[in-house]
C-alpha cells in the first residue's frame, strides 16, 4: 500500500453573497457576488461571452487561488490536477427569451410558431455556455492544467466531492497539484426553493504535497445540508464554507 502524503492548502479562492475573498466573510441573505467583474479575473475578453455567470464565478476562483498560491506554474503542467463540482447548467434564460416570446399565440405556447417563428431567434451560443464541464474546461485551458481531472456535474454533492478527490489526487501522489472547488449560480431562484434565500457563489483553492494535513478540516464542511447563512449555493456549498474557514484561520 503506497503511504498518502499530507496535503496542504496554498491557495484560496472566494467569492460569495458577502463577498470577495477576505471580505466574504461576513453575513448575507443570499443574492449575486457584490461587487463582481469577470473581467477582473479573465484575460480573455471575448470567452466572457461563453460563459454563463456560475462558469465566470469559477473560472475567476481559480484564478484568484492560483494567484494566491503564487508559484503553481512551477509544477509541471502534466502534474497539474483539477477537480471541479457543478450543476447541471441550462445556459442564460435571456438566449431563449425572443424565441419564447415569438413562439406565444392565442392559446399559448405553440409548436408551429416556435419551429417557424422562434427557432430562428434562439442565440446561437446558447448550447454552447449550457455545457456543465465549462468551468474545467475553461480554466484547464488557460492555466495549462494536464494532469488528473474530474467534473462533478451533481450539484451540492458535487462540490463536496471535488474538494475531497481533489485532495486524495495530491495524497497519493497522482498529482503534485491541484486546484478543486465548486461553483454555482442560484441567485433569483427562491420560488423554485419555496423562498428560502439563494445565492450565488464560488470556492476553489489549490493544494499540494505538505502539513498541515487538510483532510480533518475537509471533513469539516462534509454533510448533509446544503443550506447556510448564506443561503443556497448549490454545487459552492461546500467549497465555500470551506475557504471561508481557511480565510477565517489566517486572520487569526
């Protein structure tokens, strides 16, 4: 049996209905990520228009982590893991919208009038920014991540998940590093959640080989409910309550 290595946290990546990082450690009732601008964190302005708001969020943590870890290129691209937690995405209502509109007659929706009318309209990259593997792929492209990778496209389970196999990639040495998170986007969504608060959100953080071992604090933010102070996060759940813990212990 090969004997795990510790795993240490040396990047973290926030971004939260409170906040931005450090400031993402206050108390919200849910909603978008104040003060947000992909553009901020994406160099490549015109990908912008492929991502739907939880893909930007995530591709903006990673890029945070990895801003914060500050010597990841260092590491190999083929040594270079990426975890990620997701829900299944449907793409931007808004690209549908005309179609929909087009598609309404005297007695509501109609097949006829959509395959005439409203199909013409409907936005050309909307399947395109609906894909659910857009985080992982976005940012294994910018950063040059080659190495193991997983998509977990299973909402607040999946996030969960991705810090977990994230951190066992590190620990049994199939990776020397990796950056695991979830990202999500729920704000707007309290009528599907009989108004209990959602909200928008994105954690990712980047390990390597080294103590302190982060599985206990992993195990931490492991659980059955996916509701917070924050309010529902979908696939950030666990990912962010995590860097919120880690930001919380270097302000100490």
């Amino acid at each position: 049996m090969v004997e795990r290595r510790s795993v240490q946290v040396t990047g973290v990546g926030l971004f939260c209905p409170a906040g931005i990082g450090a400031e993402g450690l206050g108390d919200s009732p849910g909603g978008s990520v104040p003060e947000f601008k992909a553009r901020n964190y994406v160099a490549d302005r015109k990908s912008l228009k492929l991502m739907t708001s939880a893909v930007q969020l995530g591709v903006s943590a990673i890029q945070m982590a990895l801003d914060d870890d500050g010597d990841w290129e260092s590491v190999p691209p083929d040594r270079r893991g990426i975890f990620v937690g997701a829900s299944p995405q449907t793409g931007d209502p808004d690209d549908l919208r005309p179609a929909l509109d087009a598609s309404v007659g005297p007695s509501g929706f109609e097949m006829t009038r959509f395959a005439k009318d409203g199909y013409p309209l409907i936005h050309p990259l909307w399947l395109v920014r609906g894909l659910s593997n857009n985080i992982i792929g976005f940012a294994a492209a910018i950063h040059d991540l080659q190495g193991v990778n997983s998509n977990y496209c299973d909402g607040v389970l999946g996030g969960w998940t991705a810090l977990r196999e994230g951190a066992l990639a590190v620990a049994e040495g199939r990776a020397d590093l990796v950056v695991a998170g979830g990202s999500d986007s729920w704000a707007g969504a309290e009528q599907i959640l009989k108004g209990f608060p959602c909200g928008d959100g994105a954690g990712f953080v980047v390990m390597r080989p080294g103590d302190p071992d982060v599985f206990p604090r992993l195990d931490s933010c492991f659980g059955d409910e996916p509701f917070d102070d924050l309010g529902f996060l979908g696939a950030a759940t666990g990912p962010v309550n995590f860097c919120r813990q880690l930001l919380a212990s270097r302000l100490i």
